[in-house]
C-alpha cells in the first residue's frame, strides 16, 4: 500500500470521507458495519477517549440515538422541549418512535449533525434578508454575494434550491405550494421514510417547527412551503449551537461547557475523569505541542549524555563466570538488557511526566514550577556540576562526539525553559497583554481552533460539490422535458463523476500549504506528536553527524592512513586522497538526513489524505481491520525513526567514502582503471542498443502486434542472445540498486519498501513498521477528523441541553440531505434490512413520484390510441409489481400501506403480463 499520485475527488471523495470517518468511530474488534452506522457504545468510547467524559451506555440511547437516530426501545423519557416555539407534541413523538431494541445512528443521520452549523447560517442569512427593508436591497445583495464567495459560508440560494428540487420530485413541479400535512407525507413518502409519513403527531411537529416563527402577507392565507419557513424547520431545534465557536481560539470542550454567555452556563453538567492529558499523546490534549516535541529530543540527549555511560549499577550487573560459557554469555545479556529496561522506563517516565506536569491548560501553578524543576535538574545543572551517583554519573569526557552532546543537550534544555517560564508570567498578567495574545495563539488550543474552521470548509466544499453532481444532471437536459425526477438524474450523474480523480500535492506544495497553513484550515490536518518528535531527532543527527567528522578524523586509523600518505610520495601530499572521501562521505550522509526528514510531514499528510478520500480503502476494506490493532505499536514510532536515520546516514556516507576511497586509492589506481573502461564500453554498447530499437519499435511494432513478423522474430532472437552476456551486468546493477534504496528506506518507516507479495515470509511480516505509522496516523484521526471533533461537539451541546434537537428538526434535515445528496439514501439504516434503493427497475429511473399532469396526459392518450401500454406505463407499472412481491410478504408492509397508489398503475399490470407472455 505504498502512496499513491492520485486520489478520488468531488462528491465521491466526500461520501468516501463519511465512510472513513465511520470507520474511525466504530469500536467493534472483528468486524466493522458497512452500512457505517454509530452506536451507543461507540459514542461512550469517543467521549471518555478524547474529552474525558463519563457517560452511560443508556443516557448516550436516551438522549443522542433516540433524537437524532431511530430504534429505541426500553427509553422512557419525556423530552421537555420548549426552544425556538415546540411544544410538548415533540416529546410524546420521540416516545412513540421508540420501537426497537437497539438504537444507532445512521450514515445519513450522521451527516444531517455534521450540517447543523452550515444550515444555522443559511438560515441566518435569510433571516438578515427578510429583516431587510426595501431600501436596503441593493447593500444585502453585496452582503449575500461575499458570502456565497466565502469558502466556510454556504451559498445564499442554497436552502432555496434544495427546497425547489425536493418539490419538483415529490410534487411534480417546483411550484412552492401551501405547507400541510398532506405535503409533508407526499415527501416524505417520496423519499421512502414511509413510516414516519404515517406518524400523525410527527407531521404535526414537523409544520409546527416550519411555521413557528412564519408570517403571511395577507391575513387567512396558508403558510407556504419556502425557503424561510424550510430552513427554521431545519434549525429551530438547535439554536444552542453557536456559529461563533468556529471563530473562538478555544477548544469544543470550552465551547460547550465553559463558555462565559450567559446561554452555556444553563443546563446539565457532566463526570470527567483525570486523563492526566499533559502526556496524553493519542489525542494530544496537552496544552503545547512544541514543549512535548522537543522535550523527546531533549530526553535523548540527556539518556546519552548523562545516563548511558558505566556506573555502579552496570557494574553490579556484570556476572562473576566463565564468559566462554554459552549460559553465562546468555545470562549477562538478558541481566544487561534489563537494566537498560529499567533505567530507561524508570528514568524516562519520571522525567517525562514531571517536566510535562505544567503543560496544560489552566495549569496548577505548583505543578508549572514542578516541570521548571525537572527541567533543570536532568538538563541543564548536570552541565555545570559533576557528581555521580549509583544511577547517573555527571562527569564529563571529551571522547568522540561527547561534549557536543553536553553543550546539545543544555542549550536544548534552556530552550525547553522557555515555554514553561513563559507561562508562569502570562499568569500574572492581564489577559489584554500581548504577551498572553500571543501564547495563546501559540498553545495547542490554536491547533483545535484551525479543526473546527477545516470543519466548516469541508462540509461547505461537501455541499457545493453535491450541487455540481445537479448541475451536471440538469445539463443532459432530463428535467426541462420534465421525464425524470431531479433524484433519478443526480444518481445517474453521480455515477458519471464517481470515476474522476486528481494529482495528490507533490513535495512543493504540501509544503506550502503547511506554510499558508491552508492544510490546517482547510483539510483539519493533525500533525501527530511521534511524527513531529521524530523529525526534530532527525535534526539533531545531521548534527551529530557533522559532528562525526573531527572524530574520524583525529582516529588512530586514519592517521595512520595519512601518514602513509605522506610517505607515498616525498614533497608532495597525496593526504587529499583520504580527505576527500571523508569529506565527500560526511555531504552524502547529510543529503540523506536532509531528504528523510524534509519527506516524512508531506508523506503524512498525503497518507492521511489517501485514507480520508477514498484512495485507500477504509470501511469496506479488509486490510483496515489490521490497522485497529496493537495500537500501543505505535510508541515504537519515535525510537525508529531516530535510530532509523541515524542508521541509513551513516552506511550511506560509509559506503560513498568507501567507493570514493577505493576510486583515489594509489594501489588501486590501475585496477580501477580497467574496471571504468569495462563501465564506459557497456554503456557505450547499451547505448547503441538502446538507439536502434528506438528505430526498430517505430518502424515495426504498433501496439502489441508486429508489421513485419519474421523480422520481429529474427531481431528477438538477437536481442536474446546478446542479453545474456549483458544480463550480468544488468544483475549486478540491479543488486547495488536493491541494496542502495534498501539503506535509504531502514530511515522510512512511513512508507512500505517491500510490496504485498514480498513483505510477508509465510505467516511473518517483514517489515511492520509502516503499518505502525499509518495505525498512529488513524489513530489521531479518529481523535481530531474536522468531522469527527464537530460530531463531539453535537454529543456534548445534547448531554448538556436536553432540548437541543428533536425528532421533527431530525426528519426536516434527512430530507434536505436526501434532496441534495441522493447518492447517501443507501446509507439509510431502517428497522428492515431491504432497501428499495438497492434493487434496479427498467432503464435504471425509479418512477416514485408524481409526473406532471400534461405528461401523463399525452402517455395516457398515446397508450390508448396502441392499445398496449406505454413506456411510461410499464415502468410504472413494473415499480408497482416489484413492490407488492418485494414488501407485501411482510419485511416492509408499511411502505406500501402508508405510500398513495399511483392511479395510472390501474390495470396496467394485467396488460404488461399479458404483453410479457406474448414476448
């Protein structure tokens, strides 16, 4: 599965992204639903992980599934819903939709919460509107016109044409018409929610939450079914939800419950337990990334500056036997590792934990002065005082490239002073000072703020590409004529775009959208703490390298190679034949280190991506079951990466100095000689192959067949014979190739080196790690998706106000999205396992709504004139047949029952049958 140049795009790519995020959210071990329904549990899981919250299994059914999901049952609950003018009708409707015994969440209904905030202004800007006086057009014009530009507001007309296309397809005609129960059922029943057409009280709801707030111009006159009255149906039930959040630089959790309108502080509260969150790395709820970033790096450093050198307890460890003796040799190498065991977790933990105690928000000030403490007492004290102890031992050595790590290891350590130091003064200071502005905007709180803004981005690029699907259906011209409905020819359209894809961002522009930070806003991209780590630790190897070459240098060897130099020839220094390699070795190593660490982010960001479009597989994938175990693996991240670019540095600069050693070497001087004139002859000859059958392929081969065969013939059997004496070469060039990119990939753990069929040596994985650094990727995904903190923040405003959402706003926004994005009706996880949508009728149109009266006139005439049925009639009709086999044995009786018959189909299918035998 290594990275792909293309990706899906357009609406394909959004429905793929739902899909993941499903499969991120879903905890189940063996196996994962397709259908990409949420259940309690999985929202109980979510909640605890990323947030902290204590929740039960049956306040998540009571009062997340049973509004905004279906199947409740054993839920006996009265809803006390007075927001934004509902009634007590709303809270007897969601106790007599409880009828099953177990509740979720469906894809459909998932999305229909991801699109509250984008409705809530839609429906603000047609509230501005209508707030305008007629003088004032021309300047809300202008207004609307910047909005409808604006990549996180959706466009002004869009709650309009949606309303147009579910009336054209439930009615016949986009004519808005009066809003009644009749109207409501009809599209309901359209849009095969056939159960909820039959609920008296539900339609009741439904057009008190439409006209709540609607006014007539002309007194006694119905209410009409517009774009005003459509979009308070859609958003009358979630007022609480303030679209001010995405603007804040706060996190969701402070959105929610710690905001400081006087709104928020009403409500429930809720149980949070202690995360201890200043080393929670999988949701990185910490307050500054940069502080735990480069406190890994500084861990290293002081581990192999201050604690990796002999002490006592390396010495008490050392066995009094025979060291010839097998068993002994054993023994001391299980007793050695396991000190190193302890005194890197023992040690690590305590220094890890303590100096990470203040790095959180809100942070006791004891606990600030704690981690300062740490700080100073592991990093930077050791540097100006020498004890030692039975543990460490702070006695410095100027072997090799020790006192470079000291000096690392104390500016690093003063640099790691800052962030903490800086936060114990914004404290004192008031919250208008820069000082606090800027710290702010530096913690990690802005990271979150940049999620929740992607949030708003991708769901408004999720709508606007839904609308391009239309508008490539309405260009085939379907329904001018008025045949098809706007749903049958958007699914069709669909299908047209579902194969469409596009260039992934190269190196350059990855890089510049992390610049622009257009990735952090736009996408919601998380940059996970192992990746960042790791990268800086590449850093500090390209010193350390750099810092290898005056210990090479000073060795015994190679001056005892210089001084034979030196003799070589008497009066003039050959030493630049040892020096150079040396040198030229050090450049290779560095340019290796350099092309590691400036790929790993882009690689990141291109996998995660991958993952979230579609372009490699998710929820109905197999292989992604892999990925949701053993995800503790993904601490191994940081240790390979370092050691893995320390490794790959140096045998990659040893073997260019080597090469070029061997190439100026005086002793190998006439030997290498004859080797490049083998080298220059074959890539002479290859070259001249190489040009005649450029000619010979023009002239003679066209696709996979030949103009002239017993030329071709003649001409392979040449080819052939000469190939195997130039095979050897060709060998031996592929083997250094594979041992070259080999090297270069010990350092990539983020991408597969070895393909499907060659990573596996029976039931044993070769290489595992870059299945470890995609699980640690998905794993921050599903903690901090754009759509997956947006849908925590839904769960959060329902626990903390029982009256955000209700049944009817629920059912008002599955048929904005229905109307909208057909393509996500099969998603729709009713209480039957059948899905009408699943089955396929004649010429792939499903004639489920009302056709306009002078279309059916012609057809009826027309039918009459022949005898025989029309086309019309026999779809029709064939709808209707499929539908009583399909559903009067009892699976869904209900459609039927509640859907109003189509006149026309009367005594059609006699006719079709008897046409059908006679065929």
């Amino acid at each position: 599965m290594g990275l792909q140049k293309r990706r899906p795009c357009g609406a394909v790519a959004d429905v793929n992204e739902l899909e993941y995020i499903s499969a991120l959210h879903q905890t189940g071990k063996d196996e994962l639903r397709e259908d990409g329904s949420i259940q309690a549990c999985d929202i109980v899981a979510f909640l605890m992980s990323r947030h902290g919250i204590k929740v039960a299994e049956e306040e998540v059914e009571e009062k997340i599934i049973c509004t905004f999901g279906q199947q409740c049952t054993g839920v006996d609950r009265m809803q006390h819903d007075n927001h934004s003018g509902t009634s007590t009708t709303q809270s007897n409707i969601d106790r007599q939709l409880v009828t099953s015994t177990r509740g979720c969440l469906d894809l459909i209904q998932i999305l229909a919460l991801l699109l509250i905030p984008l409705l809530l202004k839609a429906t603000q800007t047609l509230d501005q509107a209508q707030q305008e006086s007629n003088t004032n057009r021309r300047e809300l014009g202008t207004c609307l016109h910047s909005q409808k530009g604006d990549s996180r507001w959706p466009d002004a007309d869009i709650v309009e044409n949606v309303l147009r296309m579910m009336l054209h397809d439930a009615t016949g005609d986009a004519t808005l018409r009066p809003l009644t129960k009749e109207l409501l059922r009809q599209i309901l029943c359209f849009y095969g929610e056939a159960e909820a057409s039959n609920n008296e009280q539900l339609l009741e709801a439904m057009l008190l939450a439409a006209t709540s707030q609607a006014s007539t111009d002309i007194e006694g006159e119905p209410i009409l079914l517009n774009q005003h009255s459509f979009a308070h149906g859609l958003t009358h039930d979630v007022q609480h939800y303030n679209i001010e959040f995405e603007n804040s630089v706060t996190t969701n959790f402070q959105d929610v419950f710690l905001g400081e309108e006087e709104a928020l502080k009403k409500g429930n509260s809720v149980t949070t337990v202690r995360t201890f969150s200043s080393i929670d790395y999988t949701a990185d709820t910490f307050r500054s990334k940069s502080f735990v970033v480069l406190l890994w790096v500084v861990w290293i450093l002081t581990y192999f500056s201050y604690l990796h050198s002999e002490n006592i307890l390396l010495t008490l460890s050392k066995l009094q036997c025979d060291q010839m003796n097998f068993g002994c040799v054993l023994a001391q190498g299980i007793l050695d590792w396991l000190i190193i065991m302890v005194r890197l977790s023992v040690l690590g933990s305590i220094f890890i934990i303590t100096a990470s105690s203040g790095n959180v928000s809100n942070a006791n000030p004891f606990l600030t002065v704690v981690g300062i403490c740490a700080i100073l007492l592991f990093n930077v004290l050791p540097f100006f005082f020498e004890v030692s102890a039975g543990v460490v031992t702070t006695e410095k050595s100027t072997e090799g490239i020790r006192p470079v790590l000291y000096y690392l290891t104390v500016i690093c350590g003063f640099i790691l002073l800052i962030d903490p130091v800086m936060n114990t003064i914004q404290r004192l200071l008031p919250k208008s000072s820069l000082l606090v502005f800027v710290k702010k905007h530096m913690d990690n709180t802005r990271l979150e703020a940049e999620v929740k803004r992607a949030a708003s981005f991708k769901l408004n690029r999720l709508v606007r590409n839904a609308y391009d699907v239309h508008k490539v259906a309405e260009q085939d011209g379907g329904i001018a004529q008025g045949l098809e409905t706007r749903y049958g020819i958007a699914m069709l359209a669909f299908a047209k775009v579902s194969d469409q894809k596009e260039e992934l961002d190269g190196f350059k522009q990855t890089w510049s959208r992390i610049w622009s930070r257009a990735l952090f806003n736009d996408e919601g991209i998380w940059l996970t703490t192992h990746v960042l780590s790791g990268n800086l630790a590449q850093v500090i190897v390209c010193v350390l390298l750099a810092a290898l070459f005056p210990t090479v240098y000073s060795s015994e060897l190679f001056q005892q190679g210089l001084d034979y130099l030196d003799k070589l020839v008497p009066g003039n220094s050959q030493r630049w034949r040892l020096v150079l390699p040396l040198f030229f070795g050090l450049v290779c190593g560095e340019l290796t280190i350099i092309s590691i660490i400036s790929k790993y982010i882009p690689s990141s960001v291109n996998t995660v991506i991958q993952f979230r479009s579609g372009g490699f597989e998710s929820l109905k994938g197999s292989s992604f079951l892999k990925l949701r175990y053993a995800l503790d693996n993904s601490s191994l991240l940081f240790g390979s990466i370092f050691w893995g670019t320390f490794y790959t540095s140096v045998i990659m600069g040893f073997f260019f100095m080597a090469l070029l050693g061997i190439i100026l070497w005086p002793d190998f001087a006439q030997l290498i000689g004859i080797l490049f004139a083998q080298i220059i002859g074959i890539c002479l000859t290859v070259m001249l192959k190489w040009i005649v059958l450029r000619g010979y392929r023009k002239v003679n081969q066209q696709g996979y067949y030949r103009k002239s065969v017993a030329f071709s013939n003649v001409v392979n059997i040449i080819l052939e014979s000469w190939n195997l004496a130039l095979g050897i070469g060709y060998m031996v060039i592929r083997g250094l190739f594979f041992l070259l990119a080999a090297t270069m990939f010990i350092g990539r753990v983020d991408v597969p080196f070895l393909s499907q069929d060659a990573c596996f040596a029976g039931p044993v994985e070769l290489d595992s790690f870059p299945l470890m650094f995609r699980k640690d990727l998905l794993l921050h995904d599903a903690h901090r998706h754009p759509y997956i903190e947006r849908l925590g923040v839904m769960y959060m405003l329902k626990l903390r106000h029982d009256d955000f959402g209700n049944k009817a706003g629920t059912y008002w926004r599955l048929l904005f999205i229905y109307a909208l994005l057909p393509w996500m009706r099969k998603y729709r996880r009713n209480d039957e396992s059948l899905v009408i949508s699943e089955f396929k009728f004649a010429a792939n149109r499903i004639w489920t709504g009302r056709m306009p009266a002078e279309s059916e006139q012609s057809d009826e005439s027309s039918g009459q004139a022949a005898g025989v049925p029309t086309e019309l009639e026999m779809l029709r009709a064939e709808n209707t047949y499929l539908r009583k086999v399909l559903f009067e044995q009892g699976k869904r009786s209900h459609l039927t029952s509640s859907c109003p018959q189509d006149p026309t189909c009367s005594g059609v299918l006699h006719s079709l049958q008897t046409s059908m035998n006679t065929v």
